[in-house]
C-alpha cells in the first residue's frame, strides 16, 4: 500500500526479483514509478479501495503515509490480515545476515550515504544500497538483493507506520552506524530534542559490541547520545579532541581538499558541510575494512546527487538556479556559504517553500532569518496547506522577511511560486545565482525561472 513512493516500489521491485509475486495501491499513479513497476511485472491499483486486496495475500506491506480511515487499512484490520511495515520488510527479506552500514543524523543522511556507497562500489564491495535520493553514479536510489555482504542504507529518524511510532533506522540491524549530527527537526512527531535523541540511543543500543559507530565529534549531543554505547566509537571532525582529525580543509568553488588522518582527500564538492559529510563515510568505510588509500582515491569520483546544491540551469543572461533539497535552517545556512565559494563575487537570492511538517511550524520562527541572512536577497512562500497547522502554532513567512529586511536583506514575502517567479523576473540582475529550497516539487519553480529569465 503506497506502492509509488521511491523506498516502497524500489522494495517491491526487490521482492519480485526474489520470485515473491508483488501488488500494490496508490492514491495516484504516475511516472516514473509506475513505468518503473509495470517494466517489473508488478500490477498497479488507484485510488484506494477495499477491493484492491487480494483474497489471497499473505501480507500486506503498509507505507508510512497510510493511515487509520484509508479504505485498504481497514479492510486488512478487518479481515485481521498479517501487515507488516516496510523497514520490517527490509529487514526480514534483505538485511538479515548482512553487514548493514547505517547512516543518520538530520543534516548530509542522503549525501554522506551516496558517498559512502560509492566508495565501497570503487573498492570491490559492490554493495546493495537504499538512498533517500537519487545519486549520480548509480542513476537510482536503491539496489537490493545482489550477492553482497554489504548494505549501505539511509537511517531515516521518522516513524515507521501508523501502527509503529519507532523510528525507522531500529529496523535495519546496523553493524555500522554514522551519526552525522543531531538538531531538532519533525516537530510533528517529535515533542523535543531529548525525544530525538532517545531515539538515536534506542538506535545505538542495538549495535553489538564488534560493531562500530561513527560520530560527528563537534557536536555535543552526538558525544551525547554515544555515551555509554557498548560498540566501539570513533569521533570525526576539526576538534582536537577527535579521534579522526579533518585538517587543512580548502573550500574551493569547483571542489574541496582535505586532510583525514594523514591522508590526502578531493572531491568535487564544496564547503565545509560536504566535506564533513565526506570524512564520516572514509570513516566508516575504513571501519568496514576497506583501505584508507584506496578509499581517498575513490572520492574524486563522486558525482553529487540530485537536489542537493545541483545546478538546474544558466540563462542567456547568466543567472543561474540552483535546487535544494535543504529545509532545515542549518541546512540552508551551510548550502548558502558553500554557494558563496561555488559563485564568489556574485549576487545570491534564497528562495524558501516553508513544506516540511516542521518549518510550517513556528518553531523555526527566529532561526529562519539567521539562516537566510547569508543571502542578498531572499523570497519567502507562504506556508502550504496552512489549514494542517493550528494559527497560533504555523510560522509566520512576512515576520521572517520582516526581519531579514530590518538587517539590511532585500526580503519579500510572496503567496506562492508564480508570484516568486514574477518577483525575481524584476529584481533578479545578470550573473544572479537564485538558490531554491523546497523539500517538494514547489510547482516547478525552477523551470519557471529558468524560462522568465
């Protein structure tokens, strides 16, 4: 059930190639998952209905946008059929027995795990892999059921289903764990930061003792939250007291070079975030066993991944756009100073779709213009879907721009893309670089912007 999302139909795509006979729902049905699926064999049903259920099932997987109320949920507590959610499903069908490389935190999960399943692909592991994004080196998101003893898997901190209100990562038996860094984030299932890190000792606690895991060393609650863990811990980052040292960093705007225990590292990438993200996945690949120079001579070869600082575009003009996936104000923070490197000396416009449960929440209210004070200008959308957040409690997107303009950013406050679009077909010079954050599609700005201008 919600076989189009990305994990799930990558899941049933595996489960078929294991000789499993596979179907599934959807509320809408739409390419490129339902070609993807109907090139597997694997019949489709919309909208949700009772009768979509197969009188012969043996279990039902359940996604995690489904809830109570949705026709094919009740039929199957009705019918008391065996359901099951999809990190159980990974677990029992792909991860049991393997060497599971976990990787989490709320800030680089999708890139630090791209990295890191390229460099074991580049030394032989030839891994299986689940990524919350689509790297370029592989061209797809997921790869199940290979001949591997390895699986790199994305370390999602968000709940597994209606029925379990666990975070996802608890299901994937990790040998390996990175934790890249903690912050408060889903306000809508996390009532507060020590919550958020009860669920990443939860995590810790199922690593066993010949285990590893991997720290973000300048971060507190990362130190934390390790403390006390039975596996070995090693921590990464600029401090001195790291056990893993990152030294004599260069943030150069086609790339970034570094130092990590001695050993020389490039990469393609920019900023000082990236090449954090960079640092924890040689970690953890060294700690898998793989070695360290082979590891640093494989990282030139990573190619990025899509929506994560990927350039959609230049015009005529040379304004370039830009996509993010970034909706964390630390994340926006750190892609605007690594766009500052990539486009020195030019004009940097933010442009923010407040979408996820979290910043439609008031609780970013006074860290949004901090974060987005690194830009020279910035448009600001109004909150999606606002009638899904209380008044008192949803952010306030004109206070944000409010702000900002009070210390000196050029900040607007538009209704939606069209009017950003508009907006930015008047303000927006030669050689601008506008920089989109969305965690959503945003009603293809991009492209509008590319075509306005």
């Amino acid at each position: 059930m919600g076989i189009c999302g990305t994990a799930m139909g990558a899941v049933a795509a595996g489960l078929k190639d294991l000789g499993h006979r596979v179907s599934g729902s959807d509320g809408a049905v739409y390419p490129p998952m339902s070609t993807f699926l109907a090139s597997k064999g694997i019949p489709i049903l919309a909208p949700f209905s009772a009768a979509n259920l197969p009188v012969d099932v043996d279990h039902i997987v359940i996604g995690n946008a489904m809830s109570r109320g949705n026709p094919e949920v009740e039929e199957v507590l009705n019918r008391k059929l065996a359901y099951l959610s999809l990190p159980e499903v990974l677990k029992e069908q792909f991860l049991r027995g393997k060497r599971n490389l976990v990787v989490t935190g709320t800030h680089g999960k999708t890139t630090t795990t791209s990295i890191l399943t390229w460099l074991l692909e580049e030394a032989g592991g030839n891994p299986d892999f689940m990524i919350g994004g689509l790297p370029a080196n592989f061209g797809m998101g997921c790869r199940l059921g290979g001949e591997t003893d390895f699986v790199v898997l994305e370390g999602d901190e968000y709940d597994t289903a209606f029925f379990d209100k666990r975070s996802k990562f608890v299901h994937y038996l990790p040998e390996i764990v990175v934790i890249n860094n903690i912050e408060f984030d889903h306000a809508d299932i996390f009532a507060d930061l020590e919550a958020i890190k009860l669920s990443f000792r939860r995590l810790l606690n199922l690593v066993p003792a010949n285990g590893v895991v991997v720290i973000n060393g300048d971060d507190p609650n990362c130190l934390e939250v390790a403390s006390g863990c039975w596996a070995k811990v090693i921590s990464v980052g600029f401090g001195a007291g790291c056990s893993v040292r990152i030294e004599d960093a260069e943030y150069l705007p086609d790339g970034s070079r570094f130092l990590l225990d001695g050993h020389r590292c490039e990469m393609g990438l920019s900023g000082e975030f990236n090449v954090r993200n960079a640092a924890m996945a040689l970690t953890a690949a060294r700690a898998a066993g793989f070695p360290a120079r082979a590891l640093a001579g494989a990282l030139p070869g990573f190619l990025g991944v899509a929506r994560r600082q990927e350039v959609r575009g230049e015009t005529a003009r040379g304004i370039v756009v830009v996509d993010d996936f970034g909706h964390h104000p630390t994340a926006m923070r750190e892609a605007l100073a690594g766009m500052r490197r990539k486009f020195p000396g030019r004009r940097l416009w933010a442009i923010f779709e407040p979408r996820s449960n979290t910043t439609r929440r008031r609780v970013f209210q006074n860290d949004l213009p901090d974060a987005l004070s690194g830009a020279d200008g910035v448009c600001i959308a109004s909150v999606p879907n606002p009638e899904k957040v209380a008044a008192e409690n949803r952010l306030d997107p004109d206070l944000v721009a409010r702000e900002l303009v009070g210390r000196g950013v050029e900040a607007y406050h538009e209704p939606n893309a069209d009017a950003i679009v508009s907006r930015l077909a008047l303000q927006a010079r030669d050689g601008d670089v506008l920089i989109v954050f969305s965690n959503g599609g945003f009603d293809r700005i991009h492209d509008k912007l590319l075509a306005a201008m």
